[in-house]
C-alpha cells in the first residue's frame, strides 16, 4: 500500500510553486526552510518520483511530472478544504471568516455601501478583501485563496459558478464644450468616430466599453491608455477624448469635481454586477444569499 501525502507536504509543495523561492514558501507556511525542504524530500522518496530538478538554479525548477503534482495538490487542498467549509457552513450560515476578491472599478464606488449593509445582515460575518484584476483574481480563487468574487460580467471565468446580480448602466462622458454637449443623449454609434479614451489592458471594463459601443480592440491603437477610473476622468476633463464611465462609479464620486459633462446613450448599455465562487463549492448556497444586500446596495 502506498503511503498517502500529508495535507502539510502538499502545502509546502503549492507554496514553493507559488512563491518561487524557498525561504518565502517556508514564511508562507509559518515553517524554517529547512522544515519545508525536508518534507519535499520526504515527498520524492514517498512518491518515488522527482519533483525538483537538482543544478546550480537559484530558484526552484519544476520536473514535467512535478507542475502535474502541484496542480494536483492544489485540487486536493481544495477539497480538504471543503470538508471543513460545509461543516462550518452547516453549523452557522456566513459567520467567521470570507475572503473576498473585487475589482477596482468597483470596490472603490460599491464597498461604503456595501460593508454597512453586510454588518446589518451578516454580524458574524468577517470579510477579508483584495482588490486587483480579474485575471489574477479568478486564479486566486481557483487556488482557494480567494473564496468568493465581486466583478463586472461577462467575465471568463471556466471553472466557476456565476450570479448577475444587478445591473450597472453606462454613461457617456464628454470634455466641456464637446460638439455632442448640447444634445439630450449620445447616439452609440456616434462613438465610433470620437477618439474612445479606456483603462488598459487587464481591466475587464475595457473590453465591456469596447462592447457597449459595438467595437473591437483593434480600433484602439493608442500606447497610453488609464490605469484607473479617476485617470480616465482627468483624461476626458483635459479635452484628450470621450469615454463611457459606469454610473456605480459615477455615484460613487469618480468626477470629484472634474470638468466632465454626463450623457445617458440613446441604447442604453450596461456591464452586470454579480457574484462568482467555485463550481461544486459547498458554500454555494450561502454565497447566493449575499445577493440581496449586493443589489440593496447598488441600487441605495
């Protein structure tokens, strides 16, 4: 019979392919490398396989057969996990901690209604959050680092479960003294001939601007693009071009005073806000209860 991995050497193992180096795996797991060494050996001689490839590298190489055993272990750890996460959900539904992922085109505007809506519902609720990109969230909580995500949809996102939760309607803004500034509303199609200022790339909100005006990401040749909302703003404000901001963020202070004149688009068009956790997670079901107070707060 073989003898099974242990949870810890998994964990050294996911660490050090997610660190890079052995001294930060060691700190990410409260070991000494020297701990977190040998239980990578003990895992070799255990498996009877090379994980690591042995040579002068400063920094750990991976055998073929070593990135399919990290993956692998990161499945496992997941599934550990969720034995202990459907007990603790059986036992006291959304208390004790959550780890929660948001994107920066909306934490900033969403979380200050947010946060006083969940301590009203949810008071035994610790929420732990990280702001960053969707790419990189969506990877962190398909390593289990993250337990669930708010983000603007469509998103790509393959191996997870998706809730639209409500709807967050785009607004035209134009520098003062614009040519369209006297009419009621902006034709979509009008866009097409304006210089279109956007986020860079990485930010989902480019790609939903792109669509929302029927275009692709090739007419958007540009080298500088913003790398946040309030940039964006400034770049409208200083006449370089036009944009479409989210009304979440509008009512949220983004213009903060700016020279920018709003028009709603004669087709309305909107990004969704929703929710995304793993497929198959056994806290599904409480995940989907957040919605209510998501959607009490975009709409407060």
């Amino acid at each position: 019979m073989n003898l099974l991995p242990s949870p810890q050497q998994l964990r050294y193992l996911v660490a050090l392919a997610d660190q890079g180096h052995f001294g930060r795996a060691a700190q990410a797991c409260a070991v000494t490398q020297s701990t977190l060494s040998a239980g990578l050996i003990a895992l070799e001689r255990q498996l009877d396989a090379a994980i690591l490839e042995r040579g002068p590298a400063k920094r750990p190489v991976f055998t073929p057969l070593g990135l399919q055993l990290v993956e692998r272990a990161r499945h496992a750890l997941s599934a550990l996990a969720a034995v202990a996460e459907t007990a603790a959900a059986a036992r006291d539904p959304l208390s004790g901690p959550l780890r929660l992922g948001v994107i920066p085109t909306i934490g900033p505007f969403l979380l200050p209604r947010l946060m006083p809506v969940l301590r009203r519902a949810f008071p035994r609720l610790q929420l732990w959050l990280r702001e960053d990109l969707t790419d990189r969230l969506a990877d962190d909580l398909a390593a289990g680092r993250l337990d669930l995500l708010l983000l603007a949809l469509p998103a790509a996102l393959p191996e997870a479960e998706t809730l639209r939760v409500a709807e967050d309607p785009f607004l035209a803004a134009l520098p003062e003294g614009h040519r369209l500034a006297g009419e009621p509303s902006l034709p979509v199609a009008a866009l097409g001939s304006e210089r279109l200022l956007l986020l860079e790339d990485g930010h989902c909100l480019r790609d939903h601007t792109l669509a929302a005006c029927g275009l692709h990401a090739a007419v958007s040749q540009d080298s500088f693009a913003a790398t946040s909302l309030h940039t964006l703003v400034q770049m409208v404000a200083g006449g370089l071009g036009v944009t479409l901001l989210p009304r979440l963020a509008v009512e949220g202070g983004v213009l903060a005073g700016a020279a920018v004149l709003l028009k709603p688009l004669d087709t309305p068009q909107t990004r969704g806000l929703g929710l995304a956790w793993r497929a198959r997670s056994p806290r599904a079901a409480e995940f989907r209860s957040l919605a209510p107070a998501v959607a009490e707060a975009v709409n407060s």
